[in-house]
C-alpha cells in the first residue's frame, strides 16, 4: 500500500542531535549548539507553580482563562494593541497554532508563500497537509527576508504568505516599514498573512513589532517554548481576527480537544518572571557579540545579520560544499555539535551551518576554541 506522506524531508538537526547523544553516551562532551532551543529551563517559580497545581489545580481537558487574558494583554504591553482574550486561541506550541490556521484558511491544493531559507516546517506542514509551498528565495541583499516587491510580482497571488520575524535560522527581522509593506501588498491581492512571532522578546535590543498592528486580518502564531524557555510543554497560541474565533475554537476542539493543562498554568506563573527571562537574553547577546567578533578570525566572515531569536546563519561554502559532513566531521573531531543550512534551504543550503547560541556563555568561549583548533588542523593537513 502506498504512504501518501513517504516523501517527508528529514530533520537533519534532529540526526545531528542524535549523534551528538550517542557521544555523550560513550562519555565524550559535547556542546550542543545544534538544536533549536534555550538550553535553560522554565522560571524557577513557575516550576514551583506546576508542582503546586499537580498537588491541588484543575487536571482534566481545561483552558485558563486567565492565562488568555495575560496573553491579550501581553499585545497592549508591547505592541499597543488591544485584542480581547477570546482572540486568543491557545495550542500545543505554536506548531499546534501553524496546523489550526492551515486547516483553517486554506483549500487543499492553495498554494502558500514563504522565505526560502526558512523553519522546514512551515514547508513540510504546508506539504503535509496537502497545500504548496511556493519558495520564495531570499538572500543576503534583503537580509534573508522577503519584501513587498517579492510578493508583488507573484502571478496569480498565492492564498497565503507565512513570515517569521525574527527568523529561524537566520534570526533577522522584517522592520516596521517592511511589515507595513507587506501587509499592504497582501491586502491590496486577497493574500492571508501567518505571521511567525515564535521570536518575540528575543530581540537585540530592538523593538519587535507585530504584524497584527498592520494587518488586523493576520493570523500570529506564537509560542511559549523560546522566549519562556518552555519547549517540552508545548504551549503556544494563535491571535486571530474577531471573525476567525468561533471557527478556529471549533478546528481546535475537534484537532486537540484542550491545550496541555499542567502547561498552561506553568506559563502562566513564567509571565511574572521577567527578571530572570531577561537574564537568558542578555545572554544570547553577549554570545552573539562574541561569535561575530571571534567567526572572522576563524575564516568564516560572511553571516546573516541578526537582530533577534537565537542563531547565527554561516555561509562556510569556502570550506565545504557538503555542510552536513562537514557537521558530523566537526561533531566527532571535536564534540561540537553545529546544524547543517540543508534543513533551512534544499537549494543553498549546503553552503550554510546554523549555530543556534541559546547556551552558556563559557560553552560559547569553548565551542569558538574547538571551532579554530579544528579549522586550523584541517588547513594544516
Ligand atoms: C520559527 C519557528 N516557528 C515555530 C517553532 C515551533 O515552536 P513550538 O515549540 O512552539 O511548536 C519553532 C521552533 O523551533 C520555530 O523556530
């Protein structure tokens, strides 16, 4: 019998990943700047709120109220808009968020646009659920985002546009004014925007904006798993046009029936713990500062510019034209664990590694010394 989803690309993080554990298994170390996700865990008071709900808290299918209105408040905080709570749809991650409004928007058969390098699962979901990615290839002179004038000359006008701002893995972000373009362009042809606002709150000092402050009809995807440091317990949301609500709270009933409980009153506690969630992004920059001021002196000079999330996209096609070797190489010379551009870009990505710096800043020190040492003892030989 044939698998009608057989063809599924692989996630080459996930084997890197894979291998760099079986290191640790023969008691080897490694530093793990594969994967996508903060190294720390969730605030320290919202796991002592999760072990409080498990003693006495709600335990069945449940949705917290006040956990929606926290987050609809979140969009007056920074981006001075005024949703209300019901426009919040919680679900498992922002990955939950991404199937609900495909299954929402689009006919089978739609043809969605989206930056190639980008998430390989927006790709893979789109294909998966029966729609067509239509790539659209961005490079470093638009700083590996789309514009407006990409999506103008589309013919006919795709149903649908997903951008990620700050971007995974290239961590660049879409500015007010490109935002405003975008949104203008997609109104003026019938395109629905998903904006990925997985990255927000971890931004180099810059002021993320978001896509429903220009175009109200976007559906934002959003997530508890980076910026909260809360990846295993798969909580996130969509914001949603007051016009989507009902139909969107049907999808999500029927999919998933409830967002995780435990999760969700975890995530609450972690929204009043600023203070140490800042710590973490005050750590990223400082080793975002030290990979690109130490990357050059190592030979590798040409990176994507970021001003957000957590990574460092390397163009290393000078070295190698197979980036994936060239990981699994480094992983087992050396015990540094690096993600191939392959799962971000299936034409360039080749020439590409992802560092995602979501660790210490002593593992950042260590990782750029095994980095030159290796370099080094290959050019020697
Ligand atoms: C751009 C982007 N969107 C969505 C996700 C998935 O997030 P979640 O854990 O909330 O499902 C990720 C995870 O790495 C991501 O990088």
């Amino acid at each position: 019998m044939s698998i009608a989803g057989a063809g599924v690309e692989p996630f080459y993080a996930v084997e890197i990943n894979r291998l760099a554990n079986e290191r640790s298994r023969r008691g080897l170390p490694v530093i793990h700047m594969e994967g996508g996700q903060p190294s720390a865990g969730a605030p320290r008071a919202a796991i002592e709120a999760g072990h409080c709900a498990l003693a006495g808290a709600e335990q069945g299918y449940w949705e917290s109220g006040a956990l929606k209105e926290r987050i609809a408040a979140i969009y007056g905080e920074r981006y001075r808009l005024a949703p209300g709570p019901s426009q919040v749809i919680l679900s498992m991650g922002a990955s939950g968020a991404l199937v609900l409004a495909l299954a929402l928007l689009f006919e089978r058969g739609s043809r969605v646009a989206l930056p190639r390098p980008g998430y390989p699962a927006h790709r893979n979901v789109l294909r998966a659920m029966g729609l067509v990615p239509q790539e659209l290839d961005c490079g470093p002179e638009t700083r590996f985002q789309p514009t407006a004038a990409m999506i103008t000359v589309l013919d006919p006008p795709p149903a649908g546009l997903i951008l990620t701002s700050p971007s995974n893995p290239m961590g660049t972000m879409l500015e007010r004014g490109e935002l405003q373009a975008l949104a203008a362009v997609c109104r003026a042809r019938g395109i629905r925007i998903i904006s990925d606002e997985t990255y927000h709150g971890i931004t180099c000092g810059r002021r993320a904006h978001s896509m429903h402050e220009f175009e109200p009809d976007s559906v934002v995807i959003n997530s508890f798993s980076q910026y909260w440091c809360m990846t295993g317990w798969r909580l996130g949301w969509a914001l949603v046009p007051v016009d989507l609500v009902d139909t969107m709270n049907r999808y999500s009933a029927n999919m998933f029936l409830a967002p995780p409980t435990l999760a969700q009153h975890v995530a609450l506690a972690a929204m009043d713990e600023q203070a140490e969630l800042e710590e973490h992004v005050a750590t990223y920059a400082k080793n975002l500062d030290l990979l690109v001021a130490a990357l050059p002196g190592l030979g590798i000079m040409r990176m994507a510019p970021a001003d957000g999330a957590f990574y460092l996209y390397a163009d290393v096609s000078h070295l190698t034209s197979d980036s994936l070797a060239w990981c699994r190489e480094l992983l087992e010379a050396t015990g540094l664990a690096l993600n191939t551009g392959r799962d971000f870009d299936s034409i360039h990505g080749s020439n590409f590694i992802r560092m995602s710096f979501a660790v210490s800043t002593p593992e950042i020190l260590q990782a750029i010394d095994l980095l030159g040492g290796w370099l080094r003892r290959r050019s020697d030989s």
